[in-house]
C-alpha cells in the first residue's frame, strides 16, 4: 500500500494567530519576573488584542514551523 503525507496548510490569518499567542505564552513564561505580565488583567488584555488585528506587545521571535503532518 502507498504512503501518503498530508501537508497541513494553515491559512495566513491563522499563523498569524499562532504566532502572535505563541509570543504571548513566551512573555508569560519568562524566567524573570520583570519580564512576565505583571498581572492577570495585563495578560487577558493582551490575549482579546491577539484575537483582534490589534498588536501584540510580546515581541514575536521568528519561529520555525512544521508543515509536515
């Protein structure tokens, strides 16, 4: 029986979406403390922009995806 790969292509809108919540969970997890959301409210702010067009103030790192399921 032949192999199949099914590559899994996400829309534009919804790697931006990725990207911008990935940056949000990175601040979130930072190792200082200074770093990370000061508080809940800080966070949940930053999470309704992400679902938006607005911006995200967690500075996005480039990351490497998979496409390949």
């Amino acid at each position: 029986m032949p192999r199949v790969l099914v590559i899994h292509r996400e829309t534009t809108e919804a790697a931006e979406l990725a990207a911008r919540l990935r940056a949000v969970l990175r601040r979130a997890l930072e190792k200082s403390p200074s770093a990370r959301y000061q508080s809940a409210d800080e966070m949940a702010a930053e999470l309704r922009g992400s679902s938006a067009s607005a911006p995200v103030s967690a500075a996005a790192a480039p990351v490497a995806q998979k496409s390949i399921v």
